[in-house]
C-alpha cells in the first residue's frame, strides 16, 4: 500500500503533474452531475498520461473519498475497494 508521504515525496520529483495546474477537474464540488462527468472526463484523460497514475491509484483507493485520484473516480475506487474485499 501507498501512502501519502511515499506519493508526495514522489510528486515532489516531477515538474509538470496535471493535478498541481488543474485542481479544478480533479475536484468537482456542487456541480451539475453531467458537468461533473465532463470534467472527471478530462482529468481522468490527464490521469493517464502522468508517471504516477498506478501510485496515485493505490494510495487513493483506501484513502480519498473524492475527486479524481490516478485516473480513477470515486464511485471506480468505491467499486474497486468492493472487488478487492471480495476478493479476500
């Protein structure tokens, strides 16, 4: 497991990660839900170009309940915790 230390030691190493000049499409708050998705659309389409997407991945879905975190949303991390505990 990731853990937020690791992930923004790690962050720290790279310049340009789209979630430090897009803050806005990783977090949509008190939008319309077909906006929203607009939105989680693009960052998840940023998501996939980034060096530490499967990080980023692992460490949010036991630990971020919102937002777009390595590509996945939180209703995608919410289904994979299911899977995962399923699983087990």
């Amino acid at each position: 497991m990731v853990t937020i230390h690791e992930l923004t030691e790690a962050a720290e190493q790279i310049d340009n990660l789209p979630c430090r000049y897009a803050p806005d499409l990783f977090f949509v708050e008190g939008e319309l839900e077909s906006k929203a998705h607009i939105l989680y659309t693009q960052a998840k389409t940023l998501c996939a170009s980034c060096p530490l997407q499967a990080m980023c991945a692992s460490y949010a879905i036991d630990n971020e309940a919102y937002g777009v975190w390595g590509g996945m949303t939180p209703n995608e991390r919410r289904e994979a915790r299911r899977r995962s505990r399923s699983a087990a």
